[in-house]
C-alpha cells in the first residue's frame, strides 16, 4: 500500500507542478523573442501573407496562451481566409479574456454576420459596442448592414446616419490637423490631411467650409485632387476591408 501511495503522491506532485507551469504561461507576458515573432507575423499580415502569419501566431499562442493580441490577429486571419467558424472561436474566447477590448467584440459581430444563423447575436454584439463607444462609425456601420440584411430598412438608415454624422466630426479633425501641418511648413502632411477630410465631408456646407480652408492654407482641390479624394474616400470607409 506504501509504495502505490508514493506513486499515487508523485503522479499528483507532477501535475500540479504541470498545471502550476500552463497557468504561469498563461499568466505571464510575453518575452522579448515571443514579441518579436509577433511582429514579424503582423508585418506578414498587413503583406496579406495570412499563410505565413499562422503559424508563427499559433506558436507564440502555444507558449502564452494568455496572450490576447495574438489571439485577436489570428482570428482576423481566420476571417480574411473566410473560415468563420474558427474566427468566431478566437474572437470569442479573446473577448471572454478582455471583455472591455469592443474591438475584438466589433470582429466578433463582423464574424457572425457572416455565419447562418448568427445574424441575431451579431446584432446584440454590435449593439453593445455602439452602446459603449456611440462615436466608432464601422460599429455604426455595421449595425446598418445587419438591420439592412434583415429588411429593416428605417433601422438601417438610421444607422447609416449615425455613422456619418461622426464622420462629419472627422472632417473637422483631419481639417484641425492640416492646420496644425501647415503652420509647421509640412505642407505635404497638411495636403494628405485636408484630402481626407474632403472625403469625409458629405453636406454642402461642410465642403465649402473644407475648401475654404484649404485655399487659405495653399492647398487646391483640382480634378487631379478630387480624383485623390475619391481614393480616400475608400480608404477611410468604415466596413472596408
């Protein structure tokens, strides 16, 4: 009976001891070379090379599970790959981690909208980050495509409205900051700014207001610079890829 108890005692001390090292993991941040692999797999990803990103994350999430970021940017990939199922699982569990990360639960809603059968916990998701963040227009934007999936067309265009209603906001933002460009002689960064808030501004009043400032600062809004805005437009639309 003595001996099967010491084996009984060490098979017990040795998984404690390896449930002790999976939480320290878990817990602990990640080392210098874990962000450095990170890193490089991000840059991977904003290449669009998400097959090469993968693995490089899984491995840094096998050594710290606990690490949200990595968990997040794998989800992403998952979703430009258009396996939602598994997007969903790593969006899931990286908002269950950090429940006030609305960007993870913003994914979380893009993801399953996609997935049949998914519209309602979508909307619900997407509700909640609007509810907690009123002024991030792709939430916004969003919500409208769900209501507008759905034939809730009033719903839709009320979204819709509330999203460019912030973006108008931006305008004056990006307008601020060519100010504070040109003032400084960046005449470049100044022209970049004011191009986006030309194609943020959407009333008319707002547009003039927009070439105005921008006439007074040097910057000219052409055929050759509205061809520019029309690109930004797309870049800064909200839901874009």
């Amino acid at each position: 009976m003595a001996p099967l108890f010491g084996v009984l005692k060490s098979s017990g001390r040795r998984a404690l001891v390896g449930c002790l090292v999976f939480i320290t993991a878990a817990c602990s941040e990640p080392d210098a070379e874990a962000l450095a692999r990170y890193e490089n797999a991000l840059q991977l990803f904003n290449r669009q090379n998400y097959n090469a990103a993968r693995p490089i994350l899984e491995g840094v999430l096998d050594e710290y599970p606990g690490f949200i970021n990595a968990r997040v940017m794998l989800g992403k990939i998952y979703y430009y790959n258009n396996d939602h199922a598994s997007a969903e699982r790593f969006f899931e569990e990286a908002y269950s981690e950090d429940p006030y990360n609305l960007n993870t639960l913003l994914w979380l809603s893009k993801t399953q909208r996609l997935i049949e059968g998914k519209q309602d916990e979508a909307l619900e998701n997407i509700n909640e980050v609007v509810r907690r963040d009123s002024g991030n227009i792709e939430a916004w934007y969003i919500k409208g495509l769900l209501h507008q999936d759905r034939g809730e067309n009033d719903q839709a265009m009320a979204a819709f409205s509330a999203g460019a209603a912030y973006g108008q906001k931006l305008a004056l933002i990006h307008m601020r900051l060519a100010e504070i460009y040109a003032r400084a002689r960046l005449q470049e960064d100044a022209s970049t700014q004011m191009l986006i808030a030309n194609a943020l501004a959407r009333s008319p009043e707002l547009q003039e207001r927009v070439l105005a400032e921008g006439q007074r600062m040097g910057i000219m809004f052409g055929s050759e610079n509205q061809t520019e805005s029309g690109s930004e437009r797309e870049q800064v639309d909200p839901g874009g890829p």
